[in-house]
C-alpha cells in the first residue's frame, strides 16, 4: 500500500456538496437552452465533474480533455510553450454547443488559456469556466475569465475530491492540505488555513469547528 502523509481538512464534504449544488442551480439559471458541454479537465475533475453534472437539472454532454503543464527545464519541441494538450475532446465539434470548461482549481490560468485558445479554434456558441477552487495568489495569466467559482483557497497545496499529489488521495471525500508536503510550490501555514475557513464560513453553511486534523 502506498505510504500517505498526514492531512488536514480545509473544506469538508458538506462544504464542498454545499457549493455543488449552489453552482449548479445558477448553471441551470443561466443556460436555458441549446447544447450544454462540460468539459472536464483529467484528471483532477473528475469527481466535481461527476458531481455538478448531477446537481444540474438541463440536460448536458459530457467529454474530457487534459493538459500537461510544461515544467521549468523540461525538453519540448516548441520552447515557447507553457501547457501541451494530451487528450482532445471525443467531439471535435462545438459549433452548435455551449462549453463549460470544468476545472477542479485554477492557479496560474495557464491550463485554462491553452484550451481556450484550443476551443476558440472549434467556435462554439460560447465558452465559460467553472472551477471549484480558485487560487489567484498564483495567477500569472491576466484577465482570466472564471464565471463560476465555488471557493478561493490561499497559497495551499489542496489534495483530495479528485485531486492527488503523486496520484495518491483522490479519492478523500474532503479536500485536505498536507501537512508536510515536499511539493515546491507547497506553502503550508495552518493560520492561513483558519483565515480561509473563517472567511469561507461567512459565504457558506460550514463552521470553523469542523478544522480538524485528520487521524494521522
Ligand atoms: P494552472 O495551470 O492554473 O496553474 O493549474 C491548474 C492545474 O494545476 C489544476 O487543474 C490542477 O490539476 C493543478 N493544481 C493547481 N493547484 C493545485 C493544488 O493545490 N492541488 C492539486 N492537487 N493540483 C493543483
Ligand atoms: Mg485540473
């Protein structure tokens, strides 16, 4: 069995269900009619994609794509490149159809400005994005369009509701921070975590109580 570090919980199911379904009825708002693609982005969206694909009323098609991000002193052919697409979408036909890109977290914006570029060149009726978390601390892309957005998160590395770090975790109901995470970009301050929780609480239905440290 893989070894796991500890974790702590930052956003607990409820919290997490809670947004769902909150994105979900505005989706349904929104969208009256015409063809509704969500677009999820593997792999780490899988479960929201699972989830908000359910809490949506309309009816809705769903296909997948993924998206490398090219990593500093990683060998590509085109050396101007930030994100390399992996896997397109099984329809490769968009016109008639309305996209949503759904992401589990956007931090630099650079994965969602590759598949819109991408989708631009397929000219659908109209492109949006749909992100559970958003942490704009990273953001290096401006002008980063996300319609709909369920938390923003601080400067964390978040694991768990489809999110992995080395493909462990995601299959945790709750989203959870590490506690000792090697990860480089991997801030991790338990204050900042109380902070976004206190703030989460005013916009959601969960309390800071349920910041718990889970059994290590
Ligand atoms: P971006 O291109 O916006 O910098 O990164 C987007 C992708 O990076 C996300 O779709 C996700 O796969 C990954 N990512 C960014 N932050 C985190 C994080 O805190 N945890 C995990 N597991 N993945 C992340
Ligand atoms: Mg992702």
């Amino acid at each position: 069995m893989a070894m796991q570090q500890p974790v702590m919980k930052l956003i607990p199911k409820d919290s997490i269900r809670w947004h769902v379904h909150e994105i979900a009825a505005r989706i349904d708002a929104d969208y009256p009619d015409g063809i509704l693609y969500l677009l999820g982005v593997l792999q780490g969206s899988w479960m929201f994609l699972a989830d908000l694909a359910r809490a949506i009323k309309r009816p809705v098609r769903i296909d997948f794509m993924s998206v490398h991000r090219i990593r500093r002193g990683e060998e590509v052919s085109n050396p101007g490149q930030e994100a390399l697409i992996t896997r397109y979408p099984e329809s490769l036909l968009f016109d008639d159809s309305h996209v949503l890109i759904v992401e589990d977290i956007v931090g630099t914006g650079v994965t969602i400005k590759r598949i819109r570029t991408y989708l631009a060149t397929l000219r659908p009726r109209s492109v949006q994005v749909v992100t559970l978390l958003d942490k704009p601390s990273r953001r290096t892309v401006r002008g980063l369009d996300l319609k709909y957005v369920g938390c923003q998160v601080p400067n964390v590395f978040v694991v768990g509701y489809g999110m992995d770090y080395e493909q462990d975790y995601r299959n945790l109901s709750d989203i959870h921070i590490l506690r000792r995470c090697t990860y480089k970009h991997c801030v991790f301050y338990t204050s900042d975590a109380k902070d976004f929780c206190s703030e989460a609480c005013a916009r959601s239905d969960f309390s800071t109580r349920e910041i718990e440290l889970v059994k290590e």
